[in-house]
C-alpha cells in the first residue's frame, strides 16, 4: 500500500505520533517541552523516524536531513546543561526543537501528498505546484510559530508553567 515497505510502515508508524505531541506541547506550553511526558514520548518517536530513515529514504539529501534533525533534536534535549547560556538557554531550547518539527513536516507533508490516494497521488511530481505551495506554507508556519513562541517566553520569562 502506497509503495511503502515494512520497514518504511516502522519508520512512518515510529514517527508519526511526534506531531500530535508537538503541537499539544506547543498548544499547551507554549513551546516544546523536554521535561514533559510529551515531550520523552516526541523525542523518542523523534528518534525512531531518525535513525530508521537512513535504511529506508531514497532521496540522497534524506540521510543529510535525517542527521541535522538527529542534531538538532539531542541539542534541544541537553542545551539545559549549558548553564553559560543563562536565559538564553530556553531559546535555544526553544529553536533546535522547533526546528525538528519543520524537519519533521517538510518530507511528512512531501510524502504524504506524492502518496495519497494511492494510485492516483495529489502532486504527480516533485514539481508540483501544490507540493510547492504545500511546502512554502510548512515554512511559513515554522517561522511565524518560531517567533510566536519566542515572544511567549520573553512574555512568561521566569514564570512556570
């Protein structure tokens, strides 16, 4: 179905439930939050849809995203330990994690419009301008998010929540 392999369904299944955690964690918290038990059950989906696709992508740039978002996501998760970065640190946080959610939708949103229905995909080809139009809206929304979520901790700075 829709010319995935097994383990192509593991590293689709593995990582899918990272984005509802995302957006429950940003709806809820603002942000991304390690700490949380969201935030352990989307790093390690995070993980999963990481490491497996180096065994399954096709795409040669596929290892290369895979591995900036492996990156980004351990950064997110250990920055806290940088004591030097001050407040600065919940930023940073802030930034990495946001920016395994993009990594995350770009091919998400790529794949799932080339794929579906099966047989007869909404973007024919990578060319597509809906694929296009899909993907600058996947950047739009990350940028504006990002800055939204920056504005949310310069507002609650020092506030728990």
């Amino acid at each position: 179905m829709f010319g995935i392999t097994p383990l192509g369904w593991l590293h689709t299944l593995g990582s899918l439930p990272a984005i509802p955690a995302a957006a429950y964690m940003i709806f809820r918290f603002g942000r991304i939050k390690p700490d949380s038990l969201a935030g352990r059950i989307y790093f390690i989906c995070m993980l999963i849809g990481s490491l497996t696709i180096f065994l399954v992508a096709k795409a040669p740039v596929s290892p290369a995203i895979a591995l900036v978002t492996l990156l980004c996501l351990i950064g997110g998760y250990t920055v806290h330990r940088l004591t030097f970065l001050g407040r600065l640190q919940k930023y940073v946080e802030t930034l990495l994690l946001s920016l395994t959610v993009f990594l995350l939708m770009v091919p998400s949103v790529s794949e799932t419009l080339r794929r579906v229905p099966d047989g007869h995909p909404i973007a024919a080809s990578p060319d597509a301008l809906i694929l296009k139009i899909a993907l600058a809206t996947v950047a739009a929304t990350f940028l504006l998010g990002l800055a939204a979520q920056f504005i949310y901790l310069a507002r609650y700075a020092g506030k728990p929540r």
